[in-house]
C-alpha cells in the first residue's frame, strides 16, 4: 500500500474531464491521471445543457479508485470553464440540470441587456470584463426574459465549480475567480456588484459567500464518504476557473512576464495587482478576471487553434484527394509542409467575425485573402502557412498593447497549454514579439490545481514558491527570437492587411 500522501484533483473542460492525483516531494511535483471521461453537451427542447449528476458520478468514480488503490488523499481541488451555473432548490435538489454557454438563447441578449437596462461602457466600467453574449450576466437576464422556471424558484445559484463542491461538501460558496468571469463581479471591491444584481431581480444572498482560492470549502459529507470510501478529506477552493489555475502555474522566474494560454482559443495576459479598467482596455476589449492571492489577470482572447482546428474537420469530409491526404496526416506532417510555402503571402486577423463559427473555415480564410487583395492559399499547407503567420503576428500586436498597460519590462513569453507543444508556432511568436518564449507546461490547468491544494495544506508559501516547484520540475523549451527585421517588415504588412 502506498503511504504517500496525494492531492486529489478534479479537472473539467467543455468537452471533457480527468481526475488527477499529485503530490510534493523535494522541491518538485508529480501527476498521474486516475480517470478520464467525455463532458456531453444534452440538447433537448431547442436548448443545450450540461449532464451535472455525471460529472458528479465521474467525480465519485476518481475518488473510490484512489480509496480502491490504498491512497492518503489531503484534500480535493475543482475546475471548470466559465460562465456556467446551476441552481439550487428550497429542499435543497438541483432544480435542472444547467444550461451550457452554448445556449442560442444568449444570441440576442447581451444586445437587449445593453440597450434597455444597463449600457454598454457601464457594465464594462464595472467589472472590467469583456463583454460577451455567453456571460453568465446575459444568460440569467435571458432566462428571466423566459420566465424560466428553475430560476423563479432558486434558493441558490452557483457557479458549477461550487456547485460540485456543494455536492460533496453541502457547503456553499462563491469562488472568486469563477464568480470573476461571470460579468456581476466588481473587481475592485470583489464582490458581486448590487446594481448588476438588482438589474436581474436577484439579491446577494442568493449566491454563496465569496471565498478566495485557498479556503477550505468544507469535508465531504457522511454520504460521500460511505460512497467512497474514504474519511473527512477536506475539499479546497482552487482556483475555480481553469484558466486561473493554468495561469498560477506558469512557471516564471520574476514579474517581467506575459503569459499565453494556447489551445483552441488563446489567452495573452500580464498578472496585475489591481484590475485595469480604462478608456484603452474598453477601447481594445481586454478583460479583468480574478487570479490567486488578490492578483488580476489582464488578458484579451485572441482566436487560437481554432482555426486550425475547423480547416483539419473540413480536410477529413472534403472530397478533393490533397485534403483527404492532409487530414491523415499527423500534427508535425502538416505543419512541417506548411513550413516549405513562402512565408507572409497570405494573412488574415484572426479575431475577424467572419472567422467566429464558419460554415466554411477555409472559404473564410480564402474570402478573407480576396478582400484584402492578397493570394488565395489554396492547398493544405498553404492555408496553415496563413494561420500561423497570422497568429504570430496578432500575437505581437497583442503582446505589444500589454506592454503599454505596464510599467514592468515584459522580456519573457510564457506559452502554456496544449499550444505549448507546437513548435513552429512558438518559434514564429518568438520572432514576432522579439522577446524568449519560455514553452510549457502542457498541462498547466491540472498542476495549478494541485499547487494551490498544496498551498492550502501548509506545504508551499506563496505563488513564487509554486512557480519554482513547476519551474524545477519540467524542461521548459526555449525558443530566442531569430529574422527580427523580416518579421518586423511582415507586422507592419499585417497592420496593414488587417486596418482595410
């Protein structure tokens, strides 16, 4: 039997999840998955929800596996995306399982909201978030314009981070970095802000108290317990947005760093004190969202492999034989035959709204070019050539605007997430930012959560000591800056391109 004590982690994405294991040992960290499972959207009714009791049997299924292995677990840790919620009942039962961001009803409330209850500069000026239709602000604004039953009758309204932990616990909160993304949050009080509130017909109460990542939610219950198998393990409140615990594990050295995030969507930020809310940030649309121990992420979302992502789907179903041959090819196949094709020939803003949700990613792509009076890349590798390029170089106008947001010199790039791993891309963003790009780690959400239980438990002091446990634990993979000034001469055509 293993005597070894582990931290439990519970790690959620919109279209799947795993249950991790991890511990500290001599200045480093180690992960092992325990369980992995699909995240399925339910669509019934013309609307879309998330299957809230099997995400909680899938937590169960984690936990009796360890109890079955002989494992000491010190505590439990959960994430999820954004946005979501679920509501709680008087008798204390889930009124309806949750609706999912993807719902079509948030289309045109945002709009609605922003005309006829609270303007557009006034919500902003509040929480500092960007404004989009699937905020958890629109979405209950939406389901009150509805009459929407399972909201009429909630007890509780939490965000489905707290939710689960509810579900082990029976104790609710408001976790502060998910209750950050939801648009009610005033960052600098941290709280759920009353105007926003009062606007939806809700009252503070409704929510759970605010904690910060590192409070003990509460134990598991007696039920959970016989269930599993296990004793009185403590469950955490980690950071409960995902992105606030990838972001708590990048591995920097000092305060002289940007970071991204990159998977399908990318996440280019700076860790603040304090939330930056100004006419520039309203301007270029960035975004405050709580980070651990009182910081604030200031990041924009930029349009990742996304786009990348959609041309491969198309590639598999086209009956042209070149994009069939491309679709069976693996990641480093591709992208190394894209790196044969001229380099800049074509380029595209990959935050344009033609490129949100396509019927046609590569009729976009090319629809784009022709606009803009640029070559229409046609073959596989000419189309990822154009991402790439283009990403790169909205990488370095983004990281640019950061730079004009701080007074600390930004000399390094953290790249982290799944995006970590594709080396073509992290070459370019060197050469376009000119500053090192420092790649890794992949799995960033999973060991931020970890950390931060960790933390909680007394084993490591602040942010900078977990960053050094992650930064002595991995080969990061460095990538210097090389053809400053082609890539500099590529910008300026970009900017160009992009401002027709």
């Amino acid at each position: 039997m293993d005597k070894k004590t582990y931290f439990f982690a519970v790690d959620l994405g919109a279209t799947s999840g795993r249950t991790i294991i991890g511990r500290i040992e001599d200045g480093t960290f180690s992960l092992e998955e325990v369980t992995r499972f699909p995240n399925n959207l339910i669509e019934q009714g013309g609307h879309f929800y998330w299957d809230i009791h099997a995400l909680y049997f899938e937590m169960i299924r984690g936990l009796k596996e360890v109890a079955k292995r002989g494992l000491e677990i010190t505590s439990i840790g959960i994430d999820t995306w954004g946005v979501d919620f679920v509501f709680i009942g008087e008798d204390n039962a889930i009124l309806r399982n949750p609706r999912a961001y993807r719902d079509p009803i948030t289309f045109k409330a945002m709009d609605d909201y922003l005309e006829h209850v609270i303007s557009r500069r006034e919500v902003y000026d509040i929480t500092g978030i960007q404004l989009m239709n699937f905020n958890s602000i629109f979405q209950l604004y939406a389901m009150r314009q509805e009459d929407n039953a399972a909201l009429k009758h909630a007890k509780k309204i939490l965000f489905v981070p707290d939710a689960l932990s509810w579900m082990l616990t029976g104790q609710e909160v408001c976790e502060y970095t998910i209750a950050s993304t939801s648009q009610l949050l005033d960052p600098r009080s941290k709280e759920l802000d009353e105007r926003l509130l009062e606007s939806l017909g809700l009252k503070r109460e409704v929510f759970g108290k605010m904690v910060m990542p590192g409070a003990v939610i509460g134990t598991l219950t007696e039920e959970v317990q016989k269930m599993t198998g296990l004793g009185a393990i403590p469950v955490i409140a980690v950071a409960g947005h995902d992105t606030g615990s990838a972001v708590a594990a990048v591995p920097a050295k000092d305060a002289h760093f940007a970071y991204l995030s990159s998977g399908t969507w990318s996440l280019m930020g700076i860790e603040t004190k304090d939330a930056i809310i100004n006419d520039l940030s309203y301007q270029r649309n960035f975004t405050n969202e709580g980070g651990i121990e009182g910081t604030t992420r200031f990041l924009k979302n930029i349009c990742g492999m996304w786009l990348y992502e959609r041309c491969r789907k198309e590639w598999a179903t086209s009956p042209v034989v070149a994009d069939q041959e491309a679709a069976g090819m693996s990641h480093p196949e591709l992208q190394g035959s894209a790196m044969q094709v001229e380099a800049f020939r074509s380029l595209i803003n990959p935050d344009d709204p033609m490129f949100a949700n396509p019927a046609s990613m590569l009729e976009a792509i090319r629809q784009y070019c022709r606009q803009t009076d640029q070559v229409i890349p046609e073959t596989p590798a000419e189309i990822c050539r154009c991402i790439f390029d283009s990403l790169a170089l909205r990488y370095k106008q983004v990281f640019q605007w950061l730079q004009e947001f701080t007074d600390i010199p930004l000399s390094t790039l953290h790249i982290i997430g799944g995006g970590s791993l594709n080396k073509y891309l992290n070459q370019f963003t060197a050469n376009a930012t000119g500053v090192t790009v420092l790649a890794g780690p992949q799995e960033g959400t999973a060991i931020g959560n970890i950390l931060l239980q960790a933390k909680a438990a007394g084993l490591v002091k602040d942010i900078w000591e977990m960053r050094q446990i992650i930064a002595n634990s991995l080969d990061l993979v460095r990538y210097e800056p090389q053809d400053q000034a082609v890539w500099d001469a590529a910008y300026e055509n970009y900017l160009k391109i992009t401002n027709k």
